[in-house]
C-alpha cells in the first residue's frame, strides 16, 4: 500500500513561528517529525512518502521586520533532511515592496507552493494503478488545495 504525505510546508513552517513568536519564551524552530506524525495516528503497513512544498527564504528574500530569518530557515531545511522519505519542492518569492510613510518596506510574496502541492497531488492520483497512491493525508492551514482534494 503507497501513502503519501504532502506538507504545505510555506503554510506550516509560518504558521509554527507565528504561534511561539507571541508566547515569551520561543520554543527553537517547532521541529515536527512529519514522518513520525503519520506513523503515530494512521498505522497502516506500507511505504509512507512525505513531499515538502515550499518557497526557500534566502537573505534577499529576508523581510527587514525578521532579522536572521533566513538563517532560522536553513536551519529548519537541514532538520528536515533527517526525515526518512522526504522530498522538498520549492517555489520561489517575488519582491512585493510597500511604500509606508515615505519608507520603502521590504516585503515578499511567496509563489507556486500551492500549484506544486496541487500538480502533486494530480500527478500521483493519475498515476498507473500499481503505483497509485491509495491513501492521502494532507497538511495545510488553509483552503486553497479543497480543490483539488476534491477533484
């Protein structure tokens, strides 16, 4: 039996840091064992992939509101490489710089992660049948891939 894993990873590794960000004392990176996750609540015999969709930060990409950020993201990229079984995809970024009050704010917008999750996700539902994947689990904070859970 295939099962495969698919992280929005942009949406996971965000919204991780945002959560300990408010609390006083950050908990490091909020390292997630994805493969362990899937093991522990869904035993099931059979090969288990993890695909990680995401968009790198690198110190171009680093808004001026986060120093170190890409330093943290490397840092989480290397973590994740622990993960039997994981693949990364990546997307990229497009500035998107604001004007505020005369200042130019450096700012980004993160692009593909969710097409990548979405053609992975076709791809491997349209697969031939002694390869296809028989089940799916999905990680993602929002609503953007409902559509093609769906299809």
């Amino acid at each position: 039996m295939r099962r495969v894993l698919y992280v929005d990873g942009f949406n996971f590794y965000y919204g991780v840091t945002r959560y300990w960000s408010h609390e006083k004392h950050r908990a490091g990176l909020g390292w997630c064992d994805f493969r362990a996750l899937i093991e522990r609540h869904f035993p099931d015999a059979g090969e288990l992939t993890v695909k990680y969709l995401t968009a790198a930060v690198n110190q171009n990409d680093e808004r001026d509101d986060n120093p170190g950020e890409h330093k943290r993201y490397w840092i989480w990229r290397r973590a994740l490489k622990t993960v039997q079984g994981l693949t990364v995809t990546e997307g990229f970024y497009k500035r998107a710089d604001h004007r505020l009050s005369g200042r130019i704010r450096k700012e980004r917008e993160e692009k593909q992660t969710d097409v990548n999750l979405a053609v992975e996700m076709l791809l491997d539902a349209g697969s031939p049948p002694e390869s296809r994947t028989e089940h799916v689990f999905l990680l993602c904070g929002d609503y953007d891939q409902m559509p093609v859970v769906f299809a």
